[in-house]
C-alpha cells in the first residue's frame, strides 16, 4: 500500500529535488507540488493526501498557518516541516508535526520522516497497564499510580517520585524505571531525571542550556539525549 504526497515550498528546486528524492520510495504514490501555502490548501480540499511536507517559511500562508488550518480537517494528513530553522522546531510540536527535517534534506533522513508519517496511522498499540508503586506516608503503605507521577529525579540507588500531590522516596534506580515505563511515554531528558512527556509544556532545545518544562519546573536536557529528547516531543 501506498501514500499520497503533497509538498509545499515556495523554492522550486527545493519542490523538484523532494519530489525527486521521494519518487523514489516505494511507500511512495502520487506526488502533488505547491508553489505557495494557498495553492497547498486548494489542492488539499479537492482531494486527500496521507503526508504533507511543508516549508515553514513561505510568503503568505506559512507553513505553521497551513498546519493548523489542517488541523480542521475531517481527514488530517500527518505533517512534516522542511526548514533551514533549527529554532522554529517548539512551534512544530505545538501544531502535532510528525517530524522536522532541515534544509539541505538527507535521503536517509527522509526516508526516517516518511516511515513516522506513515506510523501514524497505523492501530495503536494496547496501553499498558496503570502500574501501581508502593510508599511510605507517614509510616503507613500507600500505592501510588505510575500515571500520576509528573517527573522522576535520581538519588544513587534510590528515586523520588514526584507528582501533583507531592513527592516519594522509593528504592528503585532510575535507569530501572527508564527501562520499565518506556512505553507509558516516560522520556529520560538527563542522567538526572525522566519525564513523562504529556507533563511537558515547553522546551527550549536550541542554545548553551537546552530545558524541558513542566508547569511546577524546568529541568535540564542532556547534550547526548538531545536528538531523542527532539523526536519523542515532536511525536509522543
């Protein structure tokens, strides 16, 4: 089964050398160009694509304002931004952009984009069970559940646990929880410390101190998680 495609830049040998390069992906079907935001969203409305590529800065109608005019779309096709600017990538993930490529683009990195587009519509996967944590309240056992812990900060062997109630001291590594609550969208940003990434609101991943925020805190991102920390926001 094949995509339907639909870039829009308004640099021609950029459209030329995209489409180029996607013809010859074999997920790949029909390709349409669009020299403008506005010719974008008239082809759009006279027949559906899967995947849109989308420059961000195009005179007019800009990438980010064709993003969520598609928002309104009854069959919203997943969006890639193709940029030379690294800085807009926060705006990205506030209109659900599947992927974020910089100018000039690599084959193999397209080729990583047009497989995340493509995963977006396929069945989601079963959630994982709300997994319950014992901790010690004033003497007494509570269960704590792992979807209400916001962040979780390293302390040697142990980890405090923090959620909207308060924080919790318990004797488990962090690296043991990174491994056990990958898949209920816990992200290590640091050595330091994991996030689960529908707390974050904001993130500054562009500078000398890259941080994600959470409404109560802002914390540090790791120079060496920095590309996953980039990825995982930009598709939870």
């Amino acid at each position: 089964m094949t995509c339907d495609i639909l870039i829009a830049d308004d640099e021609q040998p950029v459209l030329d050398e995209l489409a180029a390069l996607l013809r010859a992906d074999e997920r790949i079907g029909d390709i349409r160009l669009a020299r403008s935001g506005a010719d974008a969203l008239r082809l759009l409305s006279e027949a559906p694509v899967s995947v849109v590529f989308l420059d961000i800065h195009m005179p007019g109608l800009s990438g980010l304002d064709l993003a969520r005019a598609l928002q309104q779309f009854q069959q919203r096709p997943a969006v890639v931004f193709i940029t030379a600017d690294e800085a807009r990538a926060v705006e990205a993930f506030d209109v659900a952009a599947v992927d974020y490529l910089l100018k000039p683009v690599r084959p193999e990195r397209l080729r990583v984009a047009v497989g995340r587009a493509i995963e977006m519509h396929a069945p989601a996967e079963p959630a994982l069970a709300d997994e319950r944590i014992p901790v010690t309240i004033a003497g007494e056992t509570r269960l704590v559940r792992r979807s209400e812990v916001r962040w979780v900060q390293a302390q040697g062997d142990y980890s405090r646990l923090w959620t909207a109630a308060g924080d919790h001291l318990v004797r488990v590594p962090i690296s043991e929880l990174e491994e056990r609550w990958a898949g209920a969208g816990f992200l290590r940003v640091h050595r330091s410390y994991l996030v689960h990434v529908d707390a974050v609101v904001a993130a500054r991943l562009s500078g000398q101190a890259p941080t994600v925020s959470l409404p109560e805190i802002e914390l540090p991102v790791s120079r060496r998680l920095l590309s996953e920390v980039r990825d995982r926001l930009m598709h939870p």
